[in-house]
C-alpha cells in the first residue's frame, strides 16, 4: 500500500488545474467557448466590490444657443450589486485504491482522473445554472434566461420600475425564417446600440436554421470558435450556438460587452483535506463566479418560435 499524503501533493494539484482548468472549461462546451472568444470570461470585476454606477440622465442635447438658459434634469446614479457564488468540489483517493497501488506513478495517475473528473463536474454545473432562468443564490450563478427577464430585480435593481433596467422581450414570434430572425436581431442592435454577440436557440430552431442558411448558400464559419474545436456558424457577427437545456421555442440574443461570467479566480482554490466521515484522503476545491451585466437592454429574449 502506498502511503499517500495530500498534503504533500497540495502544489502539483494546484499546478495542475492552473494548467489544465482554463483550457478544459473554454472547450468543453460551446458556450464556454463563445463566451471566451468573445472576452467575457473576466476576472474578477471591480463591480462585485463597488457597483457600477448607471446615470440616467448623463447629457443634454439640442441646446441651439449657449446663452439661453438650461435646465438639467436631476442625475440618478443606480448601482447593481452582485454577490459571489460559491462552487466547491471534492477530489478524493480511496483507502481501496490506495490499498492496491504499489507506487507514487499509480497513485498519481487516479488522482489525475479524479482530478478531471472533479473538473468536469464544475463545468457541468455552472453550464447547467447559466442556461436557466433561476436566480444566483449561495451556491449558483445567475441565468442568463434570468437576467432577460422583464420582471422582478437583477443586480438588486427593480426591472418592472425601471424600464431602461431591462432586455427587450417578444413573445409570439411564430414559424421561424431567417427574415424573423435578422429583424430580431437589428431591433436589438438599434435598441442597444451595438450589435448582438451570441444567439443561443435549442435544437430544433438550430437544425431550421441551419437548413435555412445552408440552402441560400450564403453563411459563414466562426473561425475563432474554430479553432477551439466546434463548427458554428456566424450569425451578422453573432456566433450562433444550440443547447439542450434551452426553454423550447426561445432564441436568447446576448451582447458580451455588456454581460459576462466574471470569476474571482481563473480556477478554484485548492486545499488538502482529511474526510473523517469516510476512508478516503483529498483535496477541496473552491471557486466564486457570478454572471454579472453592466446594461440589459443591449440584449433580449425572444419567445414563441416554432418550427
């Protein structure tokens, strides 16, 4: 029996989720990867701490001549607050497996597959809450469905009583057709500013859309997606994904200078442990992220699509 101690592998662990947890989580799903390419996996951002403060009255227009009076309505700064989510893990080596390694190498090699395993799992998980429409909480990051809601708070500021607070909503939107979409798509470029950056759909509106573009024989590849290993089409610029989890007939159209996954580290903390209650010997793993916006109405949730 080898006799492992975890404290005295605590630093190749660390080393090894610093070499491998970035570059595993940006291709192990698409959406992780458009977000990557789209620089809005973000360290950890100054608001989580301070706000970001929104005026909504920042200038006056149309003043013809300099002498006449003006009157400036009164500045209202409104600051979302966000809060850390909190992701723990647990990467454990048995007493079984311990019992029948023979040496350091084979020890090794189980707590590289666990350590993997231990990777995915956060992966799965923060995947899992981002494409919902459930609020962040202690232990899960905002949704994104969430943040394009038209009611309740985001950021700790009220979207039903401040209407510039909030992404623009269709419902009813019909059989879906490439018109519909790129409608769709300028409205929220004209609302927000700048143009959308990722169009999330489930399968089915994928599969239409994609047999819609393929026979006008005119679309075109996201290289940088590409070159991370998946086969997506580019939408106006927008990187157009498919998810299982999205809600059926919904297409999310997300712009990524004005919201992103932010983290407090790039990979989870990690700290050997002893586990009592069992016969095992490992390591805990820690990791605070939240998926934060600094403006909603650049972005918008379409609903009511069928094929």
């Amino acid at each position: 029996m080898f006799n492992f101690d975890s404290g005295r592998y605590a630093a190749k662990v660390a080393e090894y989720l610093e070499q491998h947890f970035v570059p595993q989580f940006t291709t192990s799903r698409d959406l992780f990867a458009a977000l990557y390419t789209r620089k809005a996996i973000r360290g950890a951002a100054a608001l989580l701490v301070a706000g970001v403060g929104v005026n909504r009255n920042p200038t006056v227009a149309g003043v013809s001549n300099p002498y006449n009076a003006v009157t400036v309505g009164v500045e209202t700064n409104v600051t979302p607050n966000y809060f850390w989510s909190h992701y723990f893990g647990m990467t454990l080596v048995s007493y079984e497996e311990l019992k029948i390694s023979t040496s350091e190498g084979a020890v090794l090699d189980i707590l590289e597959e666990r350590l993997n395993n231990t990777m995915e799992s956060f992966y799965e998980l923060v995947a899992d809450h981002l494409i919902s429409s459930t609020a962040a909480s202690k232990d899960r990051v905002n949704g994104i469905g969430y943040m394009l809601a038209a009611t309740g708070s985001f950021g700790g500021i009220d979207r039903a009583n401040n209407t510039w607070w909030r992404a623009l909503n269709n419902i009813n939107e019909g059989t879906f057709t490439l018109q519909k979409l790129n409608r769709r798509y300028n409205q929220i470029k004209s609302q927000g500013g700048t143009p959308p950056t990722i169009i999330v759909m489930p399968e089915d509106l994928f599969s239409a859309y994609e047999a819609l573009v393929i026979a006008s024989q005119r679309f075109l590849k996201d290289q940088k997606m590409a070159e991370l290993g998946f086969d997506n089409y580019l939408h106006k610029g927008a990187v157009v994904l498919y998810d299982s989890r999205m809600p059926a007939g919904e297409i999310w159209f997300l712009n990524t200078r004005y919201c992103y996954l932010t983290c407090a580290t790039a990979q989870p903390d990690t700290q050997p442990a002893q586990f009592p209650d069992r016969p095992a010997s490992g390591y805990v793993h820690n990791w605070l992220v939240q998926w934060v916006a600094t403006r909603l109405n650049a972005h918008a949730r379409t609903i009511g699509w069928t094929v």
